[in-house]
C-alpha cells in the first residue's frame, strides 16, 4: 500500500491505525500535529483514525525558538 507523507512516497503493508503508524515511523503521537488528506486530526481522534492506501499525510513536529 502506497502513502504520501511530508510529501515523500511510503510504503505500508496494511492499513492501520494512526497511533500505530506514527510508532511505526519512529514519531511520537506527543509532540506532532497530523493532517490526513488535509484534514486535521485532532489529538482527542488519533486513536480512532486510520491510514488508508492514498491517503496524504502531513506530520509536522512542534520547534521551540521564536523571535528575539
């Protein structure tokens, strides 16, 4: 099954859970923000979305800093 996340082509082997895919990948459900299909997930619904072949994600993980 074929995925789109950050704009890079993955491969999964099944459809899955976003918390488990996330683990998958290394990234901690924690510290990112996730679209799916350019809809954001939010926190509360992690568990219960899923990810599909096609799907489109974006995970963005949050940076501290700002301006001075």
């Amino acid at each position: 099954m074929r995925v789109t996340v950050n704009g890079k082509p993955s491969e999964i082997d099944r459809e899955m859970p976003l918390p488990a895919f996330l683990e998958a990948h290394g990234v901690d459900a924690r510290l990112v923000a996730v679209a799916i299909n350019g809809d954001v997930i939010p926190k509360g619904e992690y568990a219960s979305a899923r990810v599909r072949d096609g799907d489109t994600l974006e995970v963005v993980r949050m940076v501290g800093g700002g301006a001075r």
